[in-house]
C-alpha cells in the first residue's frame, strides 16, 4: 500500500511532482536553505560528553559519523537524557548506544517539498552531499558527507523570510 502513497513515493525518490497546487518554495532547492555547518561526533563520544558538547554549542542534535565517513544515526539531547534517566545507558556508554539509527537522507539538490514530506514524519533530515573518491589501485567509490541536519524549523524559516504574498 505504501505504492499507493504519494508522500511515501516522493520520498523515497520515486517521483517528483505529484501535488496540484505547489506552494511558490516547493521547487527550491535545499541549497537555499543556507544551512550552518553541523556538529558532528565520533562514535567513541561518551553520553556524557555528548550532552556537555550539546549543551555547551546550543544543539538539540547531532550527526554520529565514523571516521571512514559512514553515517550511524543521530543522537539527540532529550533522548540521551532520557535512555540516562531511565538507566538504559549510563553516562560512560559511548553515543552509539543511544543514536536514532532510522534517519532520512536529502541533498543539497533536492526539492524543498521532497523536503516537507520527509519531515511530515521525521523530526530532521541530514543533508548529505556526495563525493567521488578514488583509492591507490584506481578503483572509486561514493563517499556521503554530512552538509548539515535540517528541520521543519529551518524550512519554516526560509518560507516566512521569503513570502511572496
């Protein structure tokens, strides 16, 4: 059934334009969003280092990211606090253990209504953007690096700055 969904479709790349009445910012680009460069912690990062490094940067959130590059999911203030308080994580447990590992990716390319659906169900995207790399023997490979985390807030944003009404 979710075939059936357009939203589902959008957002999962299987099409583009399906919605009539387009508000004016739903073909812009998420490039235009302008959005700051993300923190980014190292799986090894402790709970609670995590929340002292959050806190101190004014973050709600945080792209987890291996040093090879690959994407492991997002931690969140109020859910390492949570997973803390509850005691299903201790403060010395590294951030992997209370990452949201079930994420939506977007590009700096995309549309900002593939943008509004996703966030019609999730609470952020990470932007990534990416890049072609080649190793010694010549082979290649595509390496996805975080451009930055967007929220509904973000779009919010840009849509009352930029009105057209």
């Amino acid at each position: 059934s979710k075939f059936l969904n357009d939203k589902w479709m959008i957002k999962n790349g299987f099409l583009n334009d399906v919605q009539e009445h387009k508000p004016w910012w739903w073909n812009f680009k998420v490039q235009k969003l302008n959005l700051s460069a993300p923190l980014i912690l190292l799986p090894e990062v402790s709970c609670q280092k995590a929340i002292e490094i959050l806190q101190e940067k004014g973050y709600d959130q945080a792209p987890v990211v291996a040093e090879s590059g690959l994407i492991l999911g997002m931690v969140t203030l109020s859910n390492t606090l949570t997973s803390v308080l509850a005691g299903n994580a201790q403060f010395s447990d590294p951030v992997t253990k209370v990452i949201y590992d079930q994420f939506s990716k977007i590009s700096l390319e995309d549309s900002l209504g593939k943008l509004s659906c996703i966030l019609e169900n999730d609470h952020f995207a990470i932007v990534v953007h990416e890049q072609m790399q080649f190793n010694g023997n010549g082979s290649s490979f595509v390496k996805q690096m975080v451009f930055g985390v967007v929220t509904a807030m973000d779009l919010l944003t840009f849509v009352s700055r930029n009105d057209k009404k």
